[in-house]
C-alpha cells in the first residue's frame, strides 16, 4: 500500500511525497494497486491530456483504494483543456474492497468529465464517487458524451455496485449524470 501525494500546480515534478509531491498522475497511474491512497492537494489546478490523466485499472483487490485531497482552499480542478476527453477514467476495478474517488472537481472535457466504464468482458464493481463536481465538459458536444458517465461495453462487460453521492454535474453539453448499459448507442 503506498500514498501518492499531487500538487497539480506544482512546477516541478516531486517524489510523491507530502513534502515533494508529484505534479501529475503520469509518474505512478500505471502502478496504483489496491489500498494504495492518491492525495491531491486542494487549492491546485492542471489541465490534463491522455498521458496525464486519472487512469484506473485495479483488477481483483480485497483493499480499499482512496483518492481524495489533503492540504487547505478548494477542491483540485482536474480540467481537460478542450483536448483530454476524460480526466478521469475508471476503465476496471473488479475486487471486493472499495474504489472511492472524492472531492475533485472536473471540468472543460471535450467528452465526459469522469467516465466509469467495464470494457468487453470486464467487471467495475464497489465503486463510490462522492462530493465530485463535474461542470462545463463535451466542450466538443461528443456524442454520449456528459458530466459522469457509468456504462459497460456493448459486447460484454459489467457494472455493479457504483454509489454516485452528492456530486454535482452542471452546465455540461450533455447529460449531467448518465448510467447506460450500451446495447443501444
């Protein structure tokens, strides 16, 4: 279990320790594991592009995993800059322990803000996504595209047990918030 600690406004990239955090999700996104915690600090802002956006893919742990904030101001701005089309991608997290985003605010996607989606064949399973706010995304009115989406592949995947509390997704050119299961487009 290992804490990663981020200032999205931090100029240079740090260790990812509270002392020396890391300046985006690029540097370890690949390595987060089960009951690992990602702390952003609150106050900070990055627009982020594919390789330094907020991937998820923890297959089949017992543990819980948190991402959330540390430190004083407002909630992180995760943005998308008009180019990243999902600050956050939660693409598998199929075990017993407990996936909980909380207190981000995302905003400015050309697509979906925080998307939730099983790929053909995959499971997302106990996840909660709390306190979020997901504000002006599918600057680029993409089909399908809204302020948080839950859906699963159309060939295949699964959804269960996702908890959306007390988020707030406004002003998106889509839906606010979307649950689908894609066997129609």
């Amino acid at each position: 279990m290992t804490t990663y600690y981020v200032d999205l406004s931090a100029t240079v990239n740090g260790s990812g320790s509270e002392g020396s955090p890391y300046n985006s999700f690029a540097a370890f996104v690949s390595s987060i594991a089960g009951g690992d915690r990602i702390r952003v600090k609150r106050g900070t802002s990055k627009v982020l592009n594919s390789g330094t956006r907020l991937n998820v893919t923890i297959a089949s742990s017992a543990l819980e995993t948190l991402i959330d904030t540390y430190g004083e101001g407002a909630p992180p701005v995760l943005s998308g800059g008009g180019t990243n089309f999902n600050p956050i991608y939660i693409k598998r997290h199929d075990g017993t322990g407990r996936l909980i985003i909380r207190d981000l605010d995302v905003t400015t996607a050309p697509g979906s803000g925080v998307v939730v989606e099983s790929a053909s064949g995959q499971t997302i399973s106990n996840v909660l996504l709390q306190g979020l706010r997901a504000y002006e995304n599918n600057v680029a009115n993409q089909s399908g595209a809204d302020g948080i989406r839950v859906s699963c592949a159309k060939d295949g995947g699964l959804i269960s047990n996702v908890t959306i509390d007390g988020c707030d997704a406004f002003n998106n050119n889509g839906h606010g918030i979307k649950v689908r299961d894609n066997t129609q487009n």
